[in-house]
C-alpha cells in the first residue's frame, strides 16, 4: 500500500508571524506528512482593515485566492478568508488563525462547508502581562521625565525630591480590573515583588489566583489601590469602565495602566485627572481609535512633561508570541490529519450561544 501523498498546506504569513515561522513548526511536528507553500502578507508594515465582509485582515482576496488554490490547509493571522475566498478553494477542509479572535475569517460560511476552524487563544498572554509590568514601573519611577531630560543633556539633581521621586511596587496595593489569562500573570509577578493585590473580576473561579484579594465591590477597587492595571474584557457593560466618576475615588497620584483595550478607559477624563493631580502617571499601549488621533490629550500633556508613557499597541508582539502562534497552528493540523479533536474549535456564533 502506497503512502499517502502530503497534506497541501498555505501558510500565509505576514512580517510578524513568518510563513517561514509557521512552516518550521509544522515540518517540526508533521515531517513530510504535509507539504507546505508560502504567502507573505504586507501587515504591518501596511495597516490591516476590512476586507469584503470580514474585519481585521490583511493582503486581498485575489491574492490569497490565488495561492490557496489546490490547497487543502491553510494557517495565517490576518489573510482575509471571506465567502468569495472559500467558494474558489472549494478542497479548503482545515483553517488555522493563529490569534485569539478569528474576525479576518466569515466562520459561518467556513463552517457550513464543513471546514474544520481553529485558533490560539492566550498566545500573547505573557507578552502583554509583560509589558503591562514595563508601563507600571516605567510610570511609577517616571522614567519619561529621566529619559527626557538626559535627552535634553540635562543632569537634573531636582530628581531627587521627595515630592518628586517615585514610588515602589513592593508595599504598593496594585488593582486589577480583570484577571484573565493576562490580569493573573501580572498578579503573580507583582506579588512576588511584594505588591498586596486586589482583584475585581465576578468570572474568576472560585479558588483561582490565591495571591489576590477578591474585591467584589468595583468602587472599593478603585478607591484602595496605588495603581489599577485594567485587564477586562470589552463589551457594552465595561466601555469605559474607568471613568471620571471612579478615577475621582483613586487615591491623589495613583497610576493608571491600560494594556487591554482602549475602550475600557475614558481618555479625556483620564487626561483631566492627570493634569490636576489625581492621577500621579498613565501609562498606556491601547487607545480608542487606531491608528491614534494624534490630537489626544493624553499626548499634548506627554509633551507638557506630564508622566506619561504611550505605546502603539504592541503590548502582546514578542518573537515568542509568534512561535506560539504557529506552535498552535502546527499543533492542531497534527491534530487534525491524526483524526483527534482540535483544542481550541471555532464555531459560529449560532452555535455558541
């Protein structure tokens, strides 16, 4: 009996996630059980958006039309899988998106030809739990004010006054709004670090994250904490969950952090609360609208000399978040060809609800 002939694989990457990336994980775990092609798609270096009826993508339809054809798999981030797309490769049986949320795909009409859908959940988990770390301390020690001022050949001994020195985590009580996959890493690490952590979270199971105090009250979060890091999920309940209203009940100085989403915050109010005092930093990687309007005040009062830190959203890009990705890519097709469940399904939002 003669073999059977390699599983026809796209791998159509971009220049974060690699097709180069993604094809060594899968010849690391498939061997020369599937064959794989290649597509680089232009993002970042060219903004994503919406492509036909899917959101978030990057490259066209023709272009991934195009190269999927004859191909029986395909793993990406950001290709536009839309309706016209799926209807040309009408083999395409297995798609694999290597983010959390698989809006560059239509999974209702990927799923009504029986196309097996995946993704990978938690993949930059530790990248953004990291680098929300890297905004607290950045914030808390004020070091756009030190970095500016030696970029201004400036030795300032003004630094170190104790009305302008900054603040330690150890001994701090550190808030997070949201203890997901994300809020728990940065609890455990603040922790160890000497931090009393309280947590508002009503989803977190019972018994889940022992270094943290439960808060089930979320004014009581924000009026006892040195420094609330938001973590929370976006929907219509948490738009702009931190608001004038609880940034008021902050202690006078506290540090704001968001590496979550930009709509769980309330900018203008936070910029308020900023330039009169309440807030003593904010530090932030996510902003309402993206690109950010360049008018916010957040960054007139950042160029004021405010302690301010601002990222362009790259809290969860790591070269590890990328090898994750493709790990879990090349993971479930393994899964797949070996007629074992996927770990992570992607079903229609009819089915799940």
């Amino acid at each position: 009996m003669s073999p059977s002939p390699p599983f026809p694989v796209l791998a159509a990457g971009d220049r974060f996630i690699r097709s180069a990336i993604f094809r060594a994980e899968i010849t690391d775990r498939l061997g020369s059980r599937a064959a794989v092609s290649e597509l680089e798609l232009p993002w970042p270096d060219e903004p994503f958006g919406a492509v036909a009826e899917v959101d978030e993508a990057s490259g066209s339809e023709d272009e991934l039309i195009d190269a999927l054809r004859g191909h029986r798999g395909l793993v990406t981030q950001l290709a536009p899988i839309t309706e016209r797309a799926l209807s040309a490769v009408p083999e395409l049986e297995f798609i694999g998106v290597g983010r959390g949320g698989p809006v560059n795909i239509n999974v209702e009409a990927a799923a009504a030809r029986g196309v097996r859908i995946v993704n990978v959940p938690g993949r930059n988990g530790i990248a953004t739990a990291e680098m929300t770390l890297a905004l607290l301390l950045a914030a808390l020690r004020r070091l756009p004010a030190l970095h500016g001022s030696l970029l201004r050949r400036e030795w300032r001994g003004d630094f170190y006054r104790h009305d302008v020195v900054g603040g330690e985590i150890s001994g701090s009580t550190i808030g997070l709004l949201g203890a997901g996959a994300v809020g728990q890493h940065v609890a455990r690490i603040v922790a160890a670090m000497g931090a009393e952590v309280v947590v508002h979270d009503p989803y977190l199971p019972a018994g889940a994250l022992p270094e943290a105090r439960r808060c089930a009250d979320l004014d009581e979060l924000f009026s006892t904490s040195d420094v609330l890091s938001v973590h929370a999920r976006l929907t219509p309940e948490t738009e702009q969950v931190v608001n004038a209203k609880r940034i008021a009940l902050m202690r006078p100085g506290a540090i704001l952090v968001n590496a979550a989403r930009g709509g769980l915050v309330d900018y203008a109010a936070a910029a308020e609360a900023l330039a009169t005092g309440q807030l003593g930093g904010v530090a932030v990687d996510v902003f309402p609208t993206e690109p950010v309007d360049m008018s916010l005040r957040l960054l007139q009062l950042a160029d004021e000399g405010a302690n301010v830190v601002l990222a362009p959203h790259v809290a969860g890009a790591s070269r590890e978040t990328a090898r994750r990705a493709a790990g879990g890519m090349a993971e479930e097709l393994r899964r797949y060809l070996g007629g074992e469940p996927a770990l992570h399904p992607v079903r229609p939002r009819a089915v799940t609800s």
